[in-house]
C-alpha cells in the first residue's frame, strides 16, 4: 500500500501522522451534563486501533454560558476535563494522535438548548433577519477568546496533541465572519471579511500564546453555512487570501477546509469543474498544510445524510489522484467512522467489500 498516497506519513510541527486520514469532528451527544465517559474514551481508542493518523473529537464547549446548545455536547472545562484526561490515556495506548474540537454554537439556537442559559454572538443574529439571545459587549468578547485559549492550554496539559478551533458552520466563530450575522460599527465588525475576521485572529493568537510555538493549532472553516448553503465568504481567491493570511500569520498551522462533497471546485468560474476545492486554494494560497472533508467515501453528503439519507460506501480514486497531486495534505473522514471505527484499515488492505453503509440510525449509538 506504499503507492497509495492516503497511506503515506505526513509531518505535522514536530508530529509524525502514520497516514493521511484525519477523524473529522462529529457532534454525537453521549456526554450527559457535559461529562464525557468511559464509553467516550472507548469510541476514540477503537479508532486510534483501527488506525486513524490523526483523531479530531466532536466540538467541546469552552467555558461560556450558551456554548454548548445541547447538554448532552461534551465540555471542555472543569471536571470534564477529568473524562477528556482518560480518552487521551485510551488512545495514546493504541498509539493514536488526538485533538480536541474547540466550540461555542454563538446565536445558533437548537430545541435542546439549556435552560436558562442565553444565546450570545456578534449582533444577536444567527441568520439575516433572525435573532437569538444577546450581542456581545466588548468584555463578553474578551472573555470569550480567553475561554479558548484556556481550553488549549488544557488541551496540552493533558496530553494532547494539537487542537481545533471551530471557526465553521455558522457558529460563533464564523458568525463573525458572516456580514449577515455580524453588523457591528466596533472594532469586531466592518464592512468587509478582513475585517470581520479580526475576532478569529486575535483568538487563533491567543490560543498560541496559551500553547506555544511548537503545538499544532488547526482552525476548522467553511464557506457554507448551516443558514444558507450555497453562501461563499470569499467569492475569489483574492478576497480568499485576504481571509486566510491574517489567520497563518497569527499563528494557524493547519486550515480545516469543509465542503458539502470534497470534489466540488471552489472557484469553477476560474479553473473549470475539475479545477481546485476549497483545501486546494487554501493551501495554495497560504502555503499551509490544509485538510479536505466532505462525504469521503461515501455516496451521499452528509446535509442530507443528516435528514435521513443514507449513503453506501463510494470509489475513493479521485480523492486519491487529487491528493497525489498534492492539492491538499491530510483527508477528513466523517460519516464513514461513525459506523465503522475499522475503515482505514479495510481501505488500506482493499477490503472493500466490507465497508459499512451509513444510516441516520447510526447516530443513536456509539460503535
């Protein structure tokens, strides 16, 4: 399998990933009150087993009223931390690579919300002309970022071996980001991305003051949101760029580029339909490493896959002629963990023909 560049050893700031396969964060809610269990660690070590290069964990709320918009989303703060310490002990025993996700949901409401517990981010906006909970004051901003930044340095007290902040998706992070959802005349607001985006770069900043020069810090990103599909943040590589380099500069070594389906080019009206994904142009563009997700290896997206659709395993070969030319460098799998910790490895010794369908069923239990 040497000539298969999937299973080929990336370098990442001091880290030796033994493929390119990359667990992509997946919400799972099997952390009642916040506490991750034994059963937590127990999902993770089967993935480090079944030889995952590199695991990201489902998003963990940092500490701040309204991060977390279901109680059962695992916290990244307070006593579990003590659960997250066990799940780095399980998968350091399988020799595995893991990262935590970083998150807070902002203005994005959900049924599942906590009790008492009131919405906060940029405007009060989660989407253009609706509101949830309350606009951030500038010491509400503050400490936020600081939330972040103590979870990363939690995350590398206990052992961790990069971390992922959540800037996607539309939660807060990308909230920021979004025009739609952030209106604000302070200097968190302003009429274009650059300038939007200077919430992320002062918390990617943070964050590597917290942790050091020499631990990885990846930012997760996406054009698309929950709220609107088809929105692109960056509609050409200049404005892209412009996006981008602030967060290299403060300190981002690895950008975690999230499509709906990985082979869609992100500006086909430059290159045609075979041209660059998101991953392609981010690394490109900035010269980081960068990680390509989106219904990897299976043949539905994970929207609709989430709605009920479900999705049979699909022909890895393009991905692998995209990675072989260097496009991007690491590989976010998704859906296709969730129902079988033991994916990688079937993948690399061609057996194919055991690979596990993908059901909106999956998500009720842990595998």
């Amino acid at each position: 399998m040497s000539n298969n560049p999937l299973f080929r050893p990336f370098a990442l700031k001091g880290l030796t990933l033994p493929n390119r396969i990359v667990m992509a964060p997946m919400t799972r809610s099997f952390s009642p009150a916040g506490q991750p269990g034994a059963n937590v660690a127990e999902y993770y070590r089967k993935r480090a087993a079944g030889g995952v290069g590199l695991i990201i964990t489902e998003g963990t709320a940092v500490e701040r009223t309204g991060a977390a918009n279901d109680p059962n989303v695992p916290h990244f703060f307070g006593s579990a931390l003590d659960g997250w310490g066990q799940v780095v002990k399980a998968v350091h025993g399988e020799s595995g690579l893991i990262a935590p996700q970083l998150w807070h949901v902002g203005a994005l409401p959900n049924r599942r919300t906590p009790k008492g517990e009131e919405a906060e981010s940029p405007t009060g906006h989660y989407m253009p002309g609706k509101t949830n909970g309350r606009a951030m004051t500038d010491e509400d901003v503050a400490d936020a970022i600081a939330a972040f930044a103590r979870a990363a340095g939690d995350a590398k007290r206990l052992g961790f071996d990069a971390v992922e902040l959540h800037g996607a998706h539309g939660y807060l992070i990308d909230q920021f980001f979004w025009g739609a959802t952030n209106t604000r005349e302070d200097r968190w607001g302003g009429d274009t991305l650059p300038l939007r985006a200077r919430f992320a770069v002062e918390l990617v900043k943070a964050v590597r003051a917290a942790v050091g020069p020499d631990f990885p810090v990846i930012i997760r990103l996406s054009q698309w949101k929950q709220q609107d599909f088809a929105f692109r943040l960056a509609p050409s590589p200049d404005e892209l760029a412009a996006w981008l380099g602030p967060l290299a500069d403060a300190g981002a070594d690895v950008f975690h580029c999230s499509q709906r389906r990985f082979w869609e080019p992100e500006f086909p009206e430059l290159d045609g339909p075979e041209g660059l994904n998101f991953a392609g142009w981010a690394k490109k563009l900035t010269g980081k490493p960068t990680i390509t997700v989106g219904s990897v290896g299976l043949t539905g997206e994970f929207v609709a896959g989430m709605g009920g659709e479900s999705s049979k395993p699909a022909s890895l070969d393009g991905l692998l002629d995209r990675l072989e030319r260097d496009e991007f460098d690491l590989v976010g799998v998704g859906r296709a963990l969730i129902v079988d910790p033991d994916w990688a490895l079937k993948v690399r010794d061609g057996r194919h023909g055991e690979l596990t369908d993908y059901t909106t069923e999956s998500l009720m239990t842990l595998v």
